[in-house]
C-alpha cells in the first residue's frame, strides 16, 4: 500500500509540476499579451510631443515667423514731437456781404501758436499760407492727383526773417488778410468742391518738421431787397401770369410767392368763354456745373492745355402739388385768378448756395410753375353754369432763384471800423456866448476853509 500511495502520489506530482509548468506558461502568455506594442509607444510618444509642442506656442522662439508676429502687434512708441502748432481765430465767421463785384470782403484775424515740449528749441523756418483747393469728382485722369485737384496760394506769412532761439512756453504770432469779396464761397457738391484753408509749419535746425492745417468756411450773403413781379403770356390765349417772389431765398425756412392770372374770361356774341384751373404743381432744381481741366501731362486728351471736359447735374430740392386755395372771379373784365402758396425745400436735400467761379465751378437754381387749366362756355342768361369744352393747356414758367446765406445784421467790416480823425470833431467844445476876462488877477481863496 504504501509503495501504491506513493506511486500515486509520484503519479500525481508530474501533473502539479505540468499545471505549475502551464500555468507558468499562461502568465508568461498573459505577460506577453499584456505587453505594449512598439507601434503603441510610438503613438503615446508623438502625443507627449505634441503636447510638448502646444505648451511651446506660448512661449516663441527668437526668430520664428511666430516671434516676428507678436513684435509687430505690438504697440509702437510714437516719438515726441519737438513742438506742436496751432491756429487761434480772433475774427468773426468770414462772410462776404453782397454781389461778387460790389463786395468789400472779410477780415481774417488769428494766432499761431507754437508750443514746445523741449526745455529749448531752435527755430529754422514758421511759415503759414492761405490757400484754396479746388477738387472735381470726375477728372480727366482718376489717378492723376493734378487733374483731381489744384491749389492756389493766396497769402503766405513769414514769422522768422532768421533763425531763432525760443524757451519752453507758449509764443503766439499774429496774423491777419483781408479776403478779396470777389472770390467765390466754400461750396461742396456731387462733382465738385472749394475749400481754403491755413497750412503753417515749423522747421527746426535739425530739419524737423510740425505742421498744422485749418479749414475755413467762407460765405457770401446777399442782402434782402423788394420782391421781384415777373410777367408771362401764352399766346394764342389771353392769359396773362403775374409772380410776385422775394430777390433772394435761403436754405432753411419758407417763402410765399404771389401769382395772378388775367385774361381767363372771353365774351362771344352767344356765349363766353373761360379758363378754369385744374392742378398746379411747383418744383425748385438746383444746376451744378464744373469743368474738369487737365494737367499737362493728361492735356493732349482734351484737345490742349488748358481745356477740360463740361460736367453738369440737375437735382431736384423741392416739389409740391395743389389742388385748391386760388381764388376766381369772373365779374371784372376779363376776369382773374389770385393764388398764394408757400415753398420751401425738401428737408435733408442739402441744398447749396449759389456759387459763380472763374475756374467753371457753379451753382444756380430755378422754379418751375406749371398750371393746368381747362375751358368751359357758358351762356350769358345763365353764367352760373359752365360746360366744359374739352379744351385744356398746361401753362409752364421759369424764374430764376438766388439762393444765399442768410445776412443777419448785414454790417461789413468796413462799416464797423471806428471813426477816422478827420471825422472827429474839435474837443473839448467852444461856448458861443463866453467873454474874456481882462480885469485882475483873481485872489486866491483860502482851500481849507472852503473845504
């Protein structure tokens, strides 16, 4: 027995040893299943690299488009001007009061301020100029600047005769022109624009430049008159029109305008004959016309130097349709129609003043009345009653508008200027009925006494 239970027993280890021997075989399985592949480690690695990479964005290298990027981003450090300039106006809104041929022109008063920002500074050249700019919208050539635009130079000043030294503070120089009246007005259209405008500059030893700019608004104002009576027949009828307006309108604001119409009535052996109105509409158009000349380079495709090309447009500023408010009465002899209407300007139209420039820069308006009237017979036992004849005739008319900046006091400078000493009288004033004293010398009074 025993010999039997340890042969079993030595049967049995084999098998123990061959389930150890296999499992050692399956964990070394399992360890060879669980091991990561190459492949694997190779991904894990390229994430860590990438990651590696992003933290890297932050932080750019010296030289790398990324760098450069950053820098030029980066806010710049504008370097200080040595000094600043600066245009003080002393005068009064320039206006210019009447016509261009009888207008006395505008005074134009200021100072020119420099300011340092430096302990001291060495002043080469201060120079300011008066210009004006004409600018077209439609040149000859779009990129030629000189076909776009011309300057001319009206006034020039010159502050410093030599170079000069100045101290950390404020130094104003003053100035002051006279504008000539027969220029034209600032004006800004759809082809076209005149702007003047003070361009002084400041340059330094060491050829450093400040410059400033100023635009100035120039007006013209006409001053109000007695209304204006235009007459206009249309043959082959009887009909005459009779418009009563102001001289001169304005952009803002409205103004009343008078018509009356004679010859509506015709008396026949049998019946008479009249005109009725039907509708009457009014319109204001606003012309601007400019001439666009060519520089010297681009003349030869106008025909020569000093021609240009005609630019014109018509704009419409105010309009309105009526349809009743005229008074008729056919009792006086040949009858008449008395109307009164408002007109005033489309609100945001911008309209413009009127402008005449010798360069061929000009704006003007018109009024356009048209009246559609129709004929009706009547008998003469019963004049009450019309019959309509089927005849009718629209009855057109133009005038002339001169539109202009409003005058106020209307006073120019000449007529504000103090009296001159030829116009002053004798002072201190005569007495007519004094007499010289020729007797002795008066005694002398005591002062403290009398006080």
């Amino acid at each position: 027995m025993p010999s039997l239970l340890q042969g079993l027993r030595t049967s049995k280890l084999p098998s123990r040893s061959s389930k150890s021997s296999s499992s050692d075989e399956r964990s070394n399985n399992e360890r060879s299943d669980h091991k990561p592949r190459s492949g694997t480690m190779e991904i894990f690695q390229h994430t860590k690299d990438k990651r590696r990479s992003l933290t890297s964005i932050g932080t750019p290298r010296s030289g790398s488009p990324s760098a450069t990027k950053g820098s030029r981003d980066s806010p710049r450090m504008t370097p200080v001007k040595p000094a600043t300039l600066e245009v003080d106006m002393e005068s009064p809104p320039i206006v210019f009061y009447g016509p261009p041929g009888q207008s006395t022109g505008a005074l134009l008063s200021g100072q020119l301020v420099l300011s340092l920002n430096e302990p001291e500074i060495s002043i080469k050249t201060l120079e300011m100029v008066l210009c004006a700019r004409v600018t077209t919208k439609k040149p000859v050539k779009h990129d030629c600047p000189d076909c776009t635009s011309r300057t001319t130079e009206l006034f020039r000043w010159r502050f410093l005769s030599e170079p000069a030294h100045f101290a950390r503070k404020q130094h104003r120089f003053p100035f002051s022109y006279l504008l000539p009246g027969h220029i034209p007005a600032t004006c800004h259209g759809v082809l076209g624009s005149i702007d003047y405008f003070l361009s002084a500059e400041a340059i330094s030893n060491f050829a450093e430049s400040v410059t400033v700019e100023r635009v100035l608004k120039v007006q013209r104002a006409l001053m109000p008159s007695g209304d204006k009576t235009s007459t206009r027949i249309f043959p082959p009828t009887n009909l005459v029109a009779t418009v009563v307006m102001p001289a001169v309108i304005h952009p803002i604001g409205e103004f009343q305008v008078e018509m009356r119409l004679n010859g509506v009535v015709t008396k026949h052996k049998d019946n008479t004959a009249r005109w009725r109105i039907r509708r009457m509409h009014w319109r204001i158009d606003e012309t601007f016309k400019t001439i666009s000349e060519a520089c010297k380079k681009h003349a030869a495709k106008v025909g020569g130097e000093g021609k240009g090309v005609f630019h014109e447009d018509v704009r419409e500023i105010g309009r309105e349709e009526i349809r009743e408010g005229w008074k008729t009465d056919f009792s006086t002899e040949g009858g008449q129609i008395e109307c009164e209407f408002p007109i005033s300007m489309i609100p945001g139209s911008n309209p413009l003043c009127d402008v005449e420039s010798p360069t061929g820069l000009g704006v003007t308006h018109n009024l356009a009345i048209e009246i559609i009237v129709a004929e009706e017979q009547c008998s003469h036992r019963n004049p009450g009653q019309g019959v309509p004849t089927g005849s009718a005739r629209v009855l057109r008319m133009h005038f002339k508008l001169v539109m202009t900046e409003r005058a106020g006091l209307g006073i120019s400078w000449d007529e504000e200027q103090p009296p001159m000493y030829d116009d002053v009288p004798v002072s201190p004033p005569t007495y007519a009925k004094a007499d010289t004293y020729e007797g002795d010398p008066l005694p002398e009074e005591d002062l403290e006494r009398m006080a």
